[in-house]
C-alpha cells in the first residue's frame, strides 16, 4: 500500500475513535499546520559527518544547526549568522577566523541529557568539526575537510591511525579551539578568504548524544535546528515536529529591492516566530507515477514534476491551464546542479591512465547522445553541460565550450579501432585489445525514469559496437557500492552546497577517492591545479586555474558531464512563502500553511 494511503488511512482510523464530547470540553487548539512533501529517493541516515547524499542532508538540515545561514529571500545568495552572534571576525591573511556564539540555544530533549536542558555551546562545534577527522567515522567529506587546513587536525586524525587507537577528542589542536563557552576560532595552515562558505556547513552535536547512542547515531539525531525527528519507517516516512526548545528566532530576510514577491513575502511575515509550520511529513515515494499522482489529490504540497509529466504540466514552459485555475503555482529555474557519469579508474576495463584507456572513456563519451537525453528523456527540461562547474557558482560561463559536449560516434569508432578495441571473433562486439570481452558494465535503479536512461544507454553503445550489461539496485545501496569501489559506471547528479565551484572540482581530487571522488581519479597536476583553485583569491588567475582543471577532465574523462537540469516545482495554493533554495537546503521552517485554503 502507498505511504500516503497508509498514513491517511491512520489518521482516519484515529479522527474516528476519537470521542464525541460537546459539554465539559476546553475550547479546541488550532489545527496542526502540516507541510508534506516528497523525496524521490530514500534517505540513508542522518549523521552529518557520515552522509553525503543530498535527501538525508536536507532533513539534517532542519534538525542540526550551523553557524552561519543562507538568507531565504535574497539571490542569488546572501550568508548570515545563524547560531553565530555576528560575522566572523577575519585576520588580515584570511587564516584566522574567530566565531562568537549567540547565549540561549539549547538541544532538543533527549535522555542523553539525563533530564537536563542543554546548551549549545562552542566546544559542541570543537567537538562536532573532530568528528570528521575521526577514523573509525570514515566520513566521505574527510578529504575535503583535509583542503580547509584547519591547523592539527588532520595530524591528530593520522597519530590516531598510526598508533592503532581511538581518536583523542580532548587532545587540544592549534587550529581548533573554544576560547571560551561561546567562543569558537578556526586557525588555517594556508589562505582561505572562502572558509566562510564552509562555516556554512558546519553543525553541531552533543558528545554525550554520539557518545550515549553509538554506532547507532544515524538513527538518533538531536540538534539545536527549528525541528526533530519524532517517526522514522526507513526509506519510506520521516515526521518532524517543532523543537520546543528552538530558540527565539523570528522571520527576517534581505530581499533584493527589485524583488516584488520578496519585498512582499518580508512585508508579510517579518517578525513571525519561527518555525511557522508544525509538523512536516516527508513521505519517500521513488516511483515518478504515484508521485505525481498523489501531488494531484492534494496529498503533496511542494513537489517536482516528474520527466515523464513535463508535457503534461508545464507544456512549453508554462503552467498547464488546468493547473493553474486551482491556484497552483509553478517555480522554474535552471538548477545549481550538473548530471554526470563517471568510470571507477581503478576498475580493470575502464580504469587506468594509459592510452587505451583514455580512448576508451573518450570514445564513450563521444557516443553519447546528450542532445537526445534533453529532448528525449529530460523533455527538453537540461541544458548540456561543458564542465563540472555548475550555473550561479563562481566560474560559470555559459559560452565556455569544450570537448565534454561533443558528440560523434564516428569518432568514436575511430578512436577504438586505433587502440585495438576491434571485433576480434566475429560476434559483432568489439573485444578489448588483449583479446578479452569487452562489455561496459553500466550500474542504474529499477524505476521507470531510469530504464528511459538505461535504453538510451544501449543505444549509444550499440552505435559503437561496445557491448553493456546492467548492474540494478537500490540508490542507496549503489551509493555504498560507489563508495566501496564496487561499480564500474554510474550515473548521478551533484547539486551545489556553495556559491563556490572548487565543491564540484573536488568530485576528481585524489584525496578526496572514495568519497567525493566516487571515480577514484588520481593525477598529480590535477591535484596541484585543485590546490590553487582552492588557495587563490578570486580573480583571472583562479578562473585561469578553473579552465585548466576542466581540460584535464575533458582529457582523461574519470567523468562525462551530461547535463544542467531545469527544474520545475510546483506548489499548492495553501502553501505561503516557499522559495526553492540555491546552495542551501533548509526552508521548511521558513514557509506557512493556510489551511483555509487545504482541500477539507
């Protein structure tokens, strides 16, 4: 049975049981404001320093709080204090950033605290940024971690793995200290006049909640953040309720002066108490038909249009007729975001740096039809991609061209033939040049949308004589597979978490293999190029540095960049406020429910 059904069905059951009392009750409390939304793919837990995919950081992002936060109404962005009194006091040579916390922000309640309401205060955000550096951890974003240069950090993390023993958490490093109880301050090896868009992304947690649950603390969240976890059914329903313990924290944005509907929606709400909505319902429904459906019957309030519907719902770009004479309002914007797939270059057939190797990613990369994956399966809703570096993010340059778009199966089959991938049996595939089967084994999900990706696929491969197999699984079980090393090409999207591009270079940064680098690419010039985007001020020598970190991608092709999506949402006409964000994630705390205008 669908989540939705079941949970209505629930609720039903429980209106019903309810007793008929007129006499002798007290006057009724409002209704519950409820947001319910969509995850088109399962969340896989909810610790911070050990997820990475974008629909578990979502949720964290609405129960764990950072320093610094993203105005919701300005763009393209604006960053402000969140738990942080003010902007970080910065040192003249961008190594020294000084961070002074607001008194009066205290956890969610949770037996951890044996009763206690507890505080936030800076040595959670000392102990919370340790725990990426922690071995027994394994955090995917380690590696970045590493490039921010936080002094004695990663030599604590390296003592720990030398020595064979747990990470010293009370052992004190230069570049990471609470100064006092709502002083924090960050000292970096090198430069950094960007480490305010990490400060962004730093959470904190309580030692005695990782210390009390374990192992177990993905399923055990407790923030400071607007809401808390109170139902989780895995890969299938997450209920967030308000924190009573969210501080005072009240509506107040930045809105651009030329922003009619955001002078407006600031004019509205200024001053309102935060959060503005109860409880929110995320239900994961992976499946495009019931999806849509169930956004049809009301059963949604915000959700994206399915590919498959794109005709349906926004035929030429514009809200279908039907859908707007029920009020429904439709967001469009070309997304912060890149499609690509990459090759595990440690894999035996499409991994590797010699010559036959490169041709061969090379020449799959030519057989691509990416102008047919737009108008085909993403319904005209992408626009190709030339690089990594995604739009609304320093470098973009939508007249940058390069080899990445290029399509030309004739070149392909060129660049095969010369590199020995021929038809050595007679059986109309090519072998590899030793004189093995060559079959390109191609990892996807079992839904619809993606078996429209998975025949474009064997389309484009058959064109060139490359024979592909399928590996099928669950997303989350492809993404731990990914980070294992286990696939041997994979196709995904990555979303940006900042208004800076060296986040997407870093997807091919050697230290970063096996967790942003899900391609495992390895060479020392991108390496060294990768080291100045992220240390140089931005400027010509930056962008400079930004293009040669895009040829060697475009040369040795660990990744083939597909697309920017286009994204079209749409939103119920109760449904107050909402804005979809651009780097950040958290909005729900931000929006309204009208119930008056709910479907009863």
């Amino acid at each position: 049975m669908n989540t939705w059904l079941q949970l209505f069905r629930r609720m039903g059951v429980a209106w019903m049981a309810a007793p008929v009392l007129v006499f002798a009750q007290p006057a009724a409390a409002p209704p519950l404001k409820v947001l319910r939304i969509p995850f088109v793919a399962a969340e896989t837990g909810f610790d911070y320093a050990q997820v990475s995919d974008l629909y578990s950081n979502i949720a964290i992002s609405h129960i764990f709080d950072s320093l610094y936060d993203y105005d919701h109404l300005a763009r393209p962005f604006k960053i402000k204090p969140a738990t942080a009194v003010a902007m970080p006091e910065v040192s003249a040579d961008f190594r020294t950033y000084t961070v002074r916390l607001k008194p009066g922000t205290y956890f969610a309640d949770d037996p951890a605290f044996k009763g206690k309401k507890r505080e936030l205060v800076a040595a959670d955000y000392v102990y919370s940024v340790k725990r990426y550096f922690d071995p027994k951890i394994k955090s995917p974003h380690y590696s970045s971690m590493v490039e921010e240069g936080i002094v004695g950090l990663d030599e604590q993390r390296q003592a720990a793995i030398k020595d064979k023993k747990p990470f010293d958490y009370d052992r004190e490093v230069e570049g990471l200290r609470a100064l006092d109880r709502y002083t924090l301050q960050f000292k970096l090896a090198e430069p950094r006049p960007r480490f305010i868009y990490a400060l962004t992304g730093f959470v904190a947690m309580a030692r005695e909640v990782a210390e009390a649950y374990g192992d177990a603390i993905a399923e055990h969240p407790v923030g400071t953040g607007p809401f808390r976890l109170t139902q989780w059914r895995r890969s299938s329903l997450m209920v967030f309720e308000r924190n009573p313990n969210y501080r005072e924290e009240y509506y107040n944005a930045e809105p651009n002066a030329d922003d009619v509907e955001g002078q407006a929606l600031l004019a509205r709400f200024k001053g309102r108490r935060l959060p503005m909505v109860d409880r929110v319902e995320v239900s994961v429904v992976d499946e495009s038909q019931p999806r849509w459906l169930a956004f049809l019957n009301n059963e949604f309030d915000v959700a994206g249009v399915p590919l498959e519907f794109t005709n349906v719902a926004v035929p030429q770009g514009k809200l279908a007729p039907n859908l707007a004479k029920r009020g429904i309002k439709l967001i469009r914007r070309l997304g912060s975001d890149v499609t690509f797939y990459y090759f595990n270059m440690d894999d035996p057939v499409v991994g590797g740096y010699t010559p036959e190797k490169v041709a061969l990613r090379r020449a799959i990369s030519l057989a691509t039809n990416v102008e047919q994956e737009v108008t085909r399966a993403r319904r005209g809703q992408a626009i190709p991609a030339q690089s990594v570096v995604a739009p609304d993010t320093y470098g973009y340059d939508p007249t940058f061209k390069t080899e990445n778009s290029e399509y030309s199966p004739a070149k392909a089959k060129a660049l095969l033939d010369l590199n020995g991938y021929v038809d050595r049996d007679g059986d109309g595939w090519r072998d590899q040049p030793d004189g093995k089967p060559l079959v390109i084994k191609y990892a996807t999900q079992p839904d619809p949308i993606s078996r429209q990706f998975d025949e474009l696929w064997k389309k484009n491969l058959d064109a060139i004589n490359v024979r592909m197999s399928f590996d099928i699984g669950k997303w989350p079980d492809q993404l731990k597979r990914a980070r294992a090393g286990q696939l041997m090409v994979w196709a995904l999207g990555s979303s940006s978490s900042s208004p800076d591009s060296s986040d997407a270079y870093v997807l091919a940064y050697g230290p970063s293999s096996g967790g942003g680098n899900l391609a495992r690419f390895k060479l020392k010039a991108y390496d060294d190029v990768f080291r100045r985007i992220i240390a140089l001020p931005d400027g010509p020598e930056r962008l400079a540095a930004m293009r040669e970190g895009s040829r060697l991608l475009v040369a040795y092709m660990p990744y083939k960049f597909n697309v920017h999506r286009i994204a079209n949402q749409l939103v119920q006409p109760w449904v107050i406020g909402y804005r979809p964000p651009i780097f950040w994630k958290n909005y729900w705390h931000m929006v309204d429910i009208d119930d008056t205008l709910r479907p009863r």
